[in-house]
C-alpha cells in the first residue's frame, strides 16, 4: 500500500511531482502496492499558492495534527511492506503453498492497479475522506483474512483486499496533501514521506522475523490493523476541514463507470488471468493466457502515452523505464528471503534483514540525485543507476553457493538500493520536464501506473518462471523452513528469477539513450 512497491506510496519521487501521483515501490525490502492514476489537476487546485492560510511549516499549529496522522499511516504502510517479505517464507510454507508464494505479493498489486483508479475518481466527485477510510477498513480486513488463513488460497484473496484498501488509500493521501496544505509546504510534506519510510524499514524486519519465531506468521498480520486506528483518530478533525470537492459529483455507477476505472479493472482481472496460466503446466492453459492478454493488452496502451512499448522518445521512455526499474526490483526482492530462508537456512529475521541497507542506500542516491551540479547528467544518472540495479539481481544467486558469505546479498542489495535512488527520483524530476503543466497530473498519473503494471507483470512472470524450473517442491513439508538435500533443493528456480530480472534491469539501462 504500495509502492505502490507503496510494493505503497513513493517516498523516493521527487516531491514536486508527487503532488496528484501516487507511488511506487518503497525502499529496499517493502514490496508495497506500486501505483495508480494520480487525481487530476483540478484536484490540486484546490489550495493555491497564494493560499492566504498563516505562515508556518508543516508541524505548525495549523498543519500538526494532520501532518503527524499522515506520516504514521505512511510509516504503518511501511512497516506492513517489509514485514510482510520477511513473514511471507514461513507463511507459505504453514499454508503448504510454496508454488503460490509470488501470487501473495501480486494479488496485492493487481487488486492495488485497479482500487487506485476508482480512489482517483472517487476522490475527485467526493472528496478523500469515504475513499480514505474505506480503504483503511479493507486494508484492516484484508490483513485478518491473510492472518487467519487456513490455506494458501484464502491467504492470496486476503492480500488481494490488502491491495483494494492500499489502493484506495494512497491515491487519498495524495489528494489530500493537494487540498490541505499550500503549495509552499508541498515539497516539505513529501519529504516527510520518505522520512516515514525509514525506520521502519530498518526496525521491520526485525520485529517481523522476532514476531514471526516467537509468536508465529499470523500475528504480523493480526497486530497491524489496531496501529491504524491512532493515527486517523488525531488527523479526522483536520481532514473534516477540507475543500469540498472540485469535480462533478456522481454515483457510485459514475465513479466505477469512469473510463479509466473500466481499463484499470480489465488490466487487473487480465494480469489475473496471465499469471494464472503461466503457473499451469498444461494446454488448457492456453484459454486464459489468451483471455489475459485481450484484457490487458488494450487497457495497457489506452492508460499509458503513446509510443510508451516502443521506446519513443521523452516522456514515453520516462515512462517505460519506471516500469522496467519497479517491476524488476519488487520481484527480484520478493525472492530473495525465500531463497535465504530455503537455500541457506538462514532465520526469517535474518533474511528480512538482508534487504534494509537498501532503504538507507535508497534514500542516499535519492539525496545525490537532487545536486545541482548532476542537473545536466540526469538521463546518465537514471542509466547508472539501472546498471547498479542490474549488477545487484546478478549477484544475489552466488549466495546459493555454499563457500560464499550470505553477507554477499546485503551488500549487493545496498548497491541496488542506491541505483533504485537515483533512477526513480530523477525520472519524477524528467517527467516534469517534459510535461506542459497543464499536463503535469496525467503524466505523473501514467508514471505511477507503469510502476503497478511492472510489479504485476514481473513479480507474475517470475512466479511462472520460479514454478516451471521446480520451485513450488521447495520444502513445502518439512518440519522447518531450511534447505534440505535432494530433491527438495531447487536453486534453478531462483536463478531463472534473478537472471530474468537481471536482464529486465539492463533493457532499462538500454532505454536510457531515448530519454532525451
């Protein structure tokens, strides 16, 4: 709730177009709900900048209340994404349901592509507070499905109510932000987006992996929805206050009517279907890959600048690229506990914790991007660090070898985290450089969107990938989640993942020289 990715919002996009978008993946290790159409500009408009409110900052009397509800949901959300990659090993093998595991990462961000949309729409007829709310209710009743699941099945539908309220949630605070605060505090209130994401980042993983071997899987799931309840208690007044809505006012069959809302559901329902059929090894496999790609196909290039597939130049390589960075990272990282967990009998604390240097190198490349003196080196900042990204998924299988360190994957996720900094943060600057800014909210919408539709397609073609080379026999009834010899060690299967990524990781790299 992610990524959006957040896997949430995006805290690493550069404030300034953030403002009608809404994210991406997280740092290193929050695999977060990665994206959605951003509220259109009237919905920004509604504070000005010469909006006549007092001076002060963002945790002035005016903006406290609402500020600080704010970053405790963001840093709840964070917590959620990167607890979640640290219990996700031990659940999938409770639930007997290790050839489903990728499914519980993407059925958050399909059901998320889809939920961003109607949040967009139904914020800008309604106002932020109904789609607010209802999405912390669905995310609080997605998390107790996942939590109290009996089976992988039941377990994969409660992440994907997750992503409907992540969904609805992220495009929400976004607007908000537009119409609570003046365009002078907009950059500050972004920041403190990213701020949010950093301790729990850091601590996650480890109260995640110490919950998880003390008290069991189901209450890292179980314990997060009442952490919610606070934060929306101090920021209700303050959102009470807002503008009424800009936009025409409507139904509910105006809001799901909405011709965006209509391709955002059929790309989810056909990414369903791709990544059903690619986890099936037979021929009738064949009648929903072809249902899939009728749904998604269209939906795709109708939601995204033209000339985004074939590399155009400008604006639709930005584009493409957020895409190709999101989707190989999220499902890179997806693996990655699984693989320490399963292949080199590492904790699940442990292994969570191998992806947190990644959120401090995140917001590091991040900070360097923002120099003046890289101003004129964006396009080759956005290629380094796509080859940085690459070389980091590269390096990640060595530890599969038994005489190298597992310390190997911490360092090398540290090096992605930073390439992940500098691309995502200078394509939000670029966008808006190529953007007229009458153009500036469905450019940045369409960013986001080919963030959701890159975690969805990678993590499901990783899953495809990981299943076909024998992944799905991993472990799946041993007493304890470690590697076993044998048969039920499969390292093919996370070295077709991370060779696949790899390879989406230097296509990126490639797309650079069209980004001019």
């Amino acid at each position: 709730m992610s990524a959006d990715r957040p896997r949430g919002t995006d805290p690493h996009t550069d404030p300034v177009p953030a403002i009608g978008a809404t994210g991406t993946t997280g740092p290193a290790g929050a695999a977060t709900a990665s994206a959605a159409p951003a509220p259109p500009a009237a919905t920004t408009r509604a504070a000005p900048p010469d909006d006549p409110r007092p001076a002060g900052g963002i945790l002035g009397r005016e903006y406290r209340a609402l500020t600080f509800g704010i970053i405790s949901v963001v840093s709840v959300v964070a917590f959620e994404a990167s607890a979640v990659n640290t219990a996700m090993p031990v659940a999938a093998r409770a639930l007997d349901g290790i050839g489903l595991y990728a499914f519980g990462f993407s059925a958050y961000f399909t059901a998320s592509l889809f939920a961003m949309a109607l949040s967009g729409e139904w914020s800008d007829r309604h106002g932020p507070l109904a789609p607010l709310f209802g999405g912390i209710a669905a995310f609080g009743a997605g998390l107790l499905v996942a939590g109290g699941a009996q089976s992988m099945g039941m377990f994969v539908a409660g992440r994907g109510v997750q992503g409907i309220g992540g969904g609805l949630v992220v495009v929400a605070l976004y607007v908000v932000v537009g119409r609570a605060y003046p365009e002078r505090l907009r950059p500050s209130i972004m920041a403190s987006f990213s701020a949010a994401w950093v301790v729990p980042v850091i601590v996650g993983p480890l109260v995640a992996g110490t919950v998880t071997e003390q008290l069991g899987w189901r209450w890292v799931f179980l314990a997060i929805p009442v952490l919610i309840l606070l934060p929306l208690a101090v920021m209700l007044p303050a959102l009470r206050k807002l503008p009424a809505a800009p936009g025409p006012r409507g139904g509910v069959r105006q809001v799901l009517g909405n011709r965006r809302c209509l391709l955002a559901l059929a790309v989810a329902v056909g990414a369903c279907l791709l990544q059903y059929a690619g986890q099936r090894p037979d021929w009738w496999a064949l009648l929903p890959a072809a249902a899939g790609l009728a749904l998604l196909a269209p939906g795709i290039v109708r939601l995204l600048p033209r000339g985004t597939f074939r590399a155009g130049r400008g604006l639709p390589s930005v584009v493409l690229m957020r895409g190709l960075a999101a989707g190989a990272l999220v499902a890179a990282e997806s693996f990655i506990p699984l693989m320490l967990v399963t292949q080199r009998g590492l904790s699940p604390t442990l292994a969570g914790l191998s992806l947190t240097g990644g959120g401090l190198t995140w917001a590091l490349g991040s900070y360097v991007q923002s120099r003046p003196r890289l101003e004129p080196h964006r396009e080759r900042l956005m290629g380094l660090g796509m080859v940085l990204l690459a070389a980091a998924i590269v390096t990640v299988p060595l530890a599969l070898l038994d005489g190298v360190p597992v310390a190997i994957v911490a360092v090398a996720w540290a090096v992605g985290g930073f390439g992940m900094g500098l691309n995502i943060s200078s394509g939000g600057v670029l966008l808006l450089k190529l953007s007229r800014p009458e153009e500036a909210g469905t450019n940045s919408a369409s960013l986001q969107m080919s963030d959701a539709l890159g975690n969805v397609t990678f993590v499901g073609l990783s899953g495809a990938l990981f299943v076909a080379f024998g992944g799905g026999a991993i472990v799946t009834h041993a007493p304890t989640l470690t590697a076993a010899p044998g048969p039920a060690s499969h390292p093919a299967a996370f070295v077709a993942v991370f060779a696949t990524m790899t390879f989406v990781a230097l296509a990126g790299a490639a797309v650079t020289r069209r980004l001019r």
